[in-house]
C-alpha cells in the first residue's frame, strides 16, 4: 500500500500488477513508449553511466593519443552494454542503479522504455525476476515475458499495487489497518472452508446460549460467572454499533429478540440501521479466526484472574518532597552584576 499526500480518500485505486513509483528520469525519458503488449523485460543490476573517476585515481600515459584512447574506451564500454540491449529486443529495461541520461536517450531513439533507480527488490520477489550477470561480462541476457505491460508515469506518479491518498495520518493509518485485516480475513476464509456470519451475529448467538444455560442448569454462583461472560460477548455488536454511529442499546434489544425466536445469523446491518441476517447478506468470516478471538479474550481474562499478589514499589508511592525555598536576600543578590549601582552602606 502507497500513500499520496493531497486528494481525498475516493482518488484511491487499485492496480492488478506489479508498479512502481516514477523514478529519476532524464531528457528524453518523455519520448519513450508507456505502453506495451508482451514485451520482453530485462532487469539489471548495473550501471548504464557516465560517471567521473574516484577520488586518488591516476591514468599515467607517455602519449595524448593513449590518453584519447582510455577515453574512447569508457565511452565504448557503455556503448557495447546498450547495444547489447538492443539486440536482445526487450522492449523494458529496469535496474536497480541508476540509467543516465546518455542511456536514456539512446533506448528512446529506438523506443525502449528504461527505468533506473526503482524498487528492483519488489520486482523480484513479486514477478519472480532472476537478476542477469552484467551485459559487458554475460553471453545472453535473461528475459521474461509477460501477457501485458502497461507503464503509467503520468504526472500524479500514482503507481503502486494499491493507493491510497494521504489524508490525516491517523486516518490513513485507520485506513491501512482495516485493508490488511480485510485481506487477512479473505486469505483465511480461502484456506478454511468454514464460514459464519459476521455483524456480531455469532457474539449474539453465543450469548443467548449461555444466559439459557446460566438459567436452567447452574444454581450455585458460577451462574455469575456464566452470565457476566455472556454479557462481555455483547461488546463486540455494542462496539460495532457504536462506530457506524446506531443506538447500540436499541439495536442489541432487537438482536436478543431475534435470537430467542432462533434466527442464529442476525446481525447488525450497517446499510439500513437496523439488524438482518446477515448469511444470506454474505457478511461472512472464517470460523477459525472468530473461535481463536473468542479463545484469546478467555485466556487473557482468566490470566488477569489468576493474579492473586501484587509487588508494590514503596519508593515510587513515596510522595516527592517539595524543593526548597530561595534563602532571603538570594533573588536580589542575584540581580547584583555587571552594570548594575551597589547599594549605599
């Protein structure tokens, strides 16, 4: 997930793909082709740029002529890599250091889209790339060719996987979190096929269970202990009402009327401010991760439970003792410095 400052939360979209974000471009980047149907894709994790020497680099050479050649020779080098591009006929050229401007001028002559200086770890990992030996040292270069590639560089630079516009930082973050858990639950529904109702429908059902059961088989105090966790089992629905903005308490009365009649997937519906069942609204999540809520809650309950001592720091409750006083006379003597009159004795 990208975030892009300005705009509004609707400007978000997603992009089925791999992208990435526009990088440093030169003169000449504007002319190359953006869009391309199977194309070949070379990835490279070497330099195509002219660069100047280190530093303490010496060239000794007896004549001017030997000099012009080390020159013509830096330039054949990257001429030789770029040619060797060429031939290939990969039509995308991707690397992970930096493509300059003489690169970049020559690929868009012969409509080839370059890219240097771009997420190559994520290009790796998510399109299973293999990163080629260097073009001056490799026989063949290794391409990979997609069904379709489309490269966008417009101008808002809105390329990721999927973009969410930046609005107020707690927001977004709001925003992030609830897409992961959203994909989460989508990944876990996949790999167990068995589903309940969501909308606190199960809490619901769970609840009205055990207050059925406090009351007819348990007759000592453990009855109060049933019932009070039947009653925390309402605050995932009384939760849920309470962040769509609904009357939680008119709201959970319908839903325990529900229950008792045995509608087991009524739940909170958001759409019309009221309850539904919420099975036939495919309002759906896994069993799995709605038993191991429901056992994570208990165990951590019954840990806080089991506490029955308590350490207590005797220097912390220690009350601090109030700072002391300036003696009498300290704040005038202070004030006596350079530029200032004593006064008369």
């Amino acid at each position: 997930m990208k975030k892009i400052p300005g705009g509004s939360l609707t400007d978000s979209l997603f992009v089925n793909g791999v992208a990435f974000k526009k990088t440093f471009s030169y003169a000449g980047f504007e002319q190359q082709p953006k869009s391309f149907k199977n194309p070949k894709i070379v990835c490279l994790n070497v330099e195509l740029e002219l660069k100047s020497e280190k530093d303490n680099a010496e060239v000794r050479v007896e004549q001017v002529s030997e000099y012009q050649a080390i020159v013509d020779a830096e330039w054949q080098i990257i001429y030789n890599k770029m040619e060797a591009l060429y031939k290939t006929g990969a039509k995308i050229v991707l690397s992970k250091l930096p493509i300059g401007d003489l690169a970049t001028q020559y690929f868009a002559d012969r409509d080839i889209f370059c890219a240097g200086r771009d997420l190559f770890n994520l290009l790796v990992l998510i399109s299973t790339l293999s990163i080629s030996e260097p073009v001056a040292r490799s026989r063949s270069v290794k391409l990979v060719v997609n069904d379709s590639t489309s490269s966008k560089t417009a101008q808002q630079q809105r390329l990721a996987r999927w973009f969410s516009v930046e609005v107020p930082s707690n927001f977004i973050a709001e925003v992030e979190r609830s897409l992961h858990d959203a994909i989460m639950i989508v990944k876990r529904a996949i790999k167990n096929n068995t589903i309940v109702a969501g909308g606190g429908a199960c809490e619901m059902e769970v609840s009205a269970y055990l207050h059925h059961y406090a009351d007819n088989n348990v007759r000592n105090k453990q009855q109060a202990i049933i019932k009070s966790f039947a009653k925390a089992l309402e605050v995932i629905p009384r939760q849920l009402c309470d962040n769509a903005g609904f009357d939680a308490t008119d709201i959970l009365n319908k839903l325990r009327v529900e229950h008792r009649k045995g509608n087991v997937w009524a739940g909170v519906d958001f759409v019309g401010e009221g309850i539904r069942d919420n099975m036939e609204a495919f309002v759906w999540e896994p069993a799995l991760v709605k038993v191991n809520a429901i056992q994570a809650a208990t165990e951590a309950s019954c840990l806080i439970l089991s506490v029955d001592e308590t350490i207590r720091n005797e220097e912390s409750a220690q009350p601090q003792a109030p700072q002391r006083g300036l003696p009498p006379g300290a704040a005038q003597r202070a004030l006596r410095g350079r530029g200032r009159g004593m006064p008369r004795r």
